[in-house]
C-alpha cells in the first residue's frame, strides 16, 4: 500500500515516511531481509534476535492508573500503576518519534475466533518481522472486514525508542504500558516479540469476565467425537506439545475463552518453546518451524542457515511463531463445545508429584490458583543447584488485570455448571529430582491423556496420595504400574519423603496468599502437612 495517513488512523501517528499496510508474509519477509532485520533458515524460517530482551519485561510492565478502572485492577507487582498524565506524556513522545520514521509497518487483525467476543487490533512498528509476528500470531481479518476496519485497540509498538525513568515514572528504558480507558497499548525499549502477544491477553483478560467469559492461559483441543479438552499450564510444562496431537483437532495452544456456547481461540498462530525440540516427540511444532513464513526467535544457525534446536546459547525461551494453519490437524473456525477435560500440566522438578492424578472441583480450583510448576537449576540465572518452585494464580498471574478470585470463581462455576472431568499432569521429573531421576517419558504421558480424555481412566480403580491428597489410578494401559506412584519410582523412599514434605510446605506457603477468598471446599482440598 502506498503511504497514506489512513493506515494509521487512530494511532495518532502522522507518518512522514512509507505506510507498509497490511503486507502478506512473503513482502514482510523481503522488506525485513531487506533492512538488516534478521536472515533465513536453511528451510526459509525468518530467524530473528532480539538482543538483551530475550523474555518479557515483567518488572517494566504497568497499568495506566485511570479513574473508571482504578478500582477494579488488581494492583501490586503485577500491575504497577502509572499515573495517566506520564502514560500521555511519553505515549506523545513515542506517537512523534514513530511519526518521523523513514518506514512504518501495520497490521489490522482481531483478537477472539467467537464473533460475539472479537476485538479489532492495530499495530504499528517500525519492524518487518514484529509485524510479520503479529499477522502469523493473532487472526487475520478477511478482506472486506479489512477494508472497514476500525481498531478497538492499538499498539504503538517502538523497541528502538528509549524510555526515560526520571520522567517517564517507569524503572528503566524499557516500558510496557497498557491504558484500559484509551485502549492503547505502548511497548518501548525492547525487541522481545512476546510482549506484542501477552498484551492482547492482558486486554483480554481484563474484557471478558465482564461478558460472563473465562479468559485462560491454556491450549485445547477436540476429539473426533467433540471432546473438548483444555491444557492449562505454566510455560515449559507443554501446553502446546500436548495439545499438538495427530488423533485430536487443535483449536489453539495458547490463550482461549469459555463461554455458556463453548470454548474459542483468542489467536491465529502459535508461539511454541523450541529449545531441544525433538522432531520425533514434537513432529508438527518441529515441521512448522522449519517452514517459510514462519518467525524464529533467537534460535541459533549455522553459516548455511541450519538452525540448531539444542543450542540455547543466546537464551533457553527459543521460540517459533507460526500460523496455526501449519499444524495440520487443526479446527478452522477457532472454536468449539463445552470442555469434557480440564488438564492442569506441571513440569515437578522435584519428581514427586504422580504423573496423573485425577481432580475434584475444589481440588481444581485450588490447583488452578495455585498455577504450581518447578524451574530447572542451570536454566535461568540465578538459580541455585536445587530446582526452584514457581506459583503463578490461575496459570497465568502476569496477564492478570483482575484479582486472581474473579477468574477463579468463574472456573469453579463453569465446571459445576457445564461438568468436566479434571486432572493434574505431571511432565516433570519421575525416580527422584531434577539431577537424580529422569524426565517423564512423553510417551507415558500422552498414553495417560488419551486413557483420560477418552474416559477409560476415569473408571479406573484410584488410591490417595498421602502427601498431596490426590488421587493416583492403580493401573492404566500402556503405563506401568509402578510409574503411577511417584514415591515407587524412587530407589531411595526417604529422601522421597522429605522432597515430598518439603514441596508440601511450599504449597501451604503459597495457599496463604489467596486462602482468604476461596470457599471452605477449596480450604479443605488445600495441601497441607499431615498432622
């Protein structure tokens, strides 16, 4: 499209340069080989790195502090609050700085694959390939809504530009600042594409609940007979490795909407992790990400352009962002029924959690507040030799606008109302912890899924676990038998015992934190040292 102000309407960006509206993946791909932004793998992947931001900017993200919404955020270190005249003030400053720029690119895409809960998003950058993200990660509009589209919300997305702390109320030059009642979003002073994608789910999040919709931070799929299934979890914990199923249709694998008429995709692509992915474990994340069109992030290659899946040199959250379309299996429309399963993923670098365990409602809740996984020593900085215990609310505390009770309470009520089976999977460690034991096979785990979702496991004979009161099935196909038990796995049973306590005392920590708020059947499925 030839430069013209009507790309950019609503943003309050005046161009003085080149309008790049709306380019498909192969002109977005020449124009950012062409300006230096990245080069191409060896199959055509469009290979990008993004410098000293390779993860979002927890700490340098804000909520505008607003008179209509002040009451209702959930304020603390997840949302800071800026006040609303420095949100205006650098918004200024940055609409001035992207309107002095040679080239501009824009996307127009929605948000919501259910057109009673659709968003219309503008984005503005000063990159091919941010762009290029955008269009492969959220859903591309057709062309007649294309040529009426006016934008619900819009990112002024400008990683070059640097924020200032002294007047700009931020903590360093980079700023991820969202203003619920103009509906814009400002991402400044990073490259990390991610934060383009999690900005929409925060919008999200904070619109939903509102219209009687759960917001969730989960992958699904469905069944050839229109079993819905839905993956929450933490990342690493493989959402979008689980769902990605040759037997089952994926309806997304990362963010999506439950609603009285059924489950929808808020995206149009996914955002896999791809450190170490394994083409025989992971053949369709693997094959997708050796495709044209395709964005990888901070992936390493070699001078011909082989990348290398297994070198996290440049950062352990290697990531590839594709159109949801190169995954073969998949639902079109974005959308489906109610969910017969609800499946709460953990990776337990501790390895003492069962490899499946299956739910009541409360304990659902409770877990799903919990949002527990472990990190793995030697993969973040700062982390000591012992795996490190992570409790993100609802799975997704980042994204969170809201208090975490309010998506709780819907989660409890959709269960109720519509009925799920529930579970809690473990893709960590099994026979000890991380250094000790070994990775659970993840052929164990889809072998334990598909008896799940297909509903055979449900009638299986189930003993309680004595440490974390879950319920472990006695037998399952495929599985042997004394994989059900954590604590079997383990050669020596004390030293289970006490990683056992120990994690059980973390749980309990972590419960007094929303234990105030949840009704006395969450109280009593907590976990909780014996007495």
């Amino acid at each position: 499209m030839s430069s013209s102000e009507s790309p950019l309407a609503g943003t309050g960006v005046t161009p003085r340069g080149e309008v790049h509206a709306n380019l498909a993946a192969p002109a977005l791909v020449a124009h950012a080989l062409r300006r230096g932004e990245g080069r191409l793998s060896a199959e055509g992947a469009f290979i990008a790195v993004t410098g000293q931001h390779t993860g979002r900017s927890v700490q340098d993200k804000f909520v505008v502090e607003e008179p209509s919404t002040r009451e209702a955020v959930w304020w603390g270190k997840v949302n800071q609050p800026l006040p609303a005249e420095k949100f205006a003030a650098v918004a200024a400053r940055v609409r001035a700085w992207l309107g002095q720029k040679a080239e501009l690119f824009t996307q127009d895409l929605h948000a919501g694959a259910d057109p009673a809960h659709r968003i219309r998003v503008r984005l503005v950058t000063t990159n091919a390939w941010h762009a290029l993200f955008a269009r492969n990660m959220f859903i591309r509009p057709a062309a007649e809504a294309l040529a009426a589209f006016a934008p619900d919300w819009t990112i002024l997305h400008a990683p070059e530009f640097e924020a200032d702390p002294a007047t700009d109320g931020c903590r360093s030059t980079t700023l991820i600042a969202l203003s619920l009642e103009t509906r814009t979003i400002l991402i400044a002073g990073t490259s990390y594409a991610g934060e383009i994608k999690k900005s929409i789910f925060t919008v999200m999040n904070w619109l939903l609940p509102e219209r009687g919709v759960l917001p969730m931070h989960c992958s699904a799929n469905v069944g050839r007979g229109g079993d819905v299934a839905l993956f929450f979890g933490l990342s690493g914990t493989g959402k979008t490795t689980l769902s990605s199923d040759p037997e089952r249709a994926l309806i997304g694998d990362d963010e999506h909407g439950w609603s009285d008429a059924g489950v929808f995709n808020f995206e149009g692509g996914c955002y896999a992790k791809v450190i170490r992915l394994s083409k025989e474990a992971e053949p369709q994340i693997w094959a997708a990400s050796h495709r044209f069109g395709t964005v990888l992030e901070n992936v390493v290659a070699d001078g011909a352009g082989v990348v290398d899946l297994d070198d996290g040199s440049l950062t352990e959250n290697t990531r590839s962002c594709y159109p949801i379309d190169y995954i073969p299996n998949v639902v079109p429309s974005g959308t489906a029924g109610l969910p017969k399963n609800v499946v709460m993923l953990t990776a337990d670098a501790f390895g003492v959690l069962p490899p499946i365990s299956r739910l009541s409602a409360a304990q659902a809740m409770y877990h799903f507040l919990s949002g527990y996984t472990a990190r793995v020593a030697g993969t973040e900085k700062g982390l000591g030799k012992e795996p490190q215990a992570t409790f993100s609310t609802c799975f997704g505390a980042p994204f969170l606008p809201r208090h975490p009770e309010v998506y709780g309470r819907m989660l409890s009520d959709l269960i109720s109302r519509h009925g799920a089976d529930c579970w809690l999977v473990n893709t960590g460690w099994s026979g000890g912890a991380y250094g000790t034991g070994s990775r659970m096979p993840i052929q164990v785990t889809r072998a334990l899924l598909r008896a799940a979702l297909d509903g055979s496991l449900a009638r299986a004979e189930f003993v309680r676990d004595p440490f974390f009161g879950l319920m472990m099935p006695k037998a399952a196909p495929g599985v042997p038998a004394q994989m059900l038990n954590p604590r079997e796995t383990w050669a020596d049973k004390a030293a289970y015992d006490r990683t056992a306590r120990h994690l059980v005392g973390l749980f309990e920590a972590n419960f007094q934190t929303f234990a105030g708020a949840v009704s006395e059947d969450v109280k009593a499925a907590a976990i909780r040292a014996a007495a």
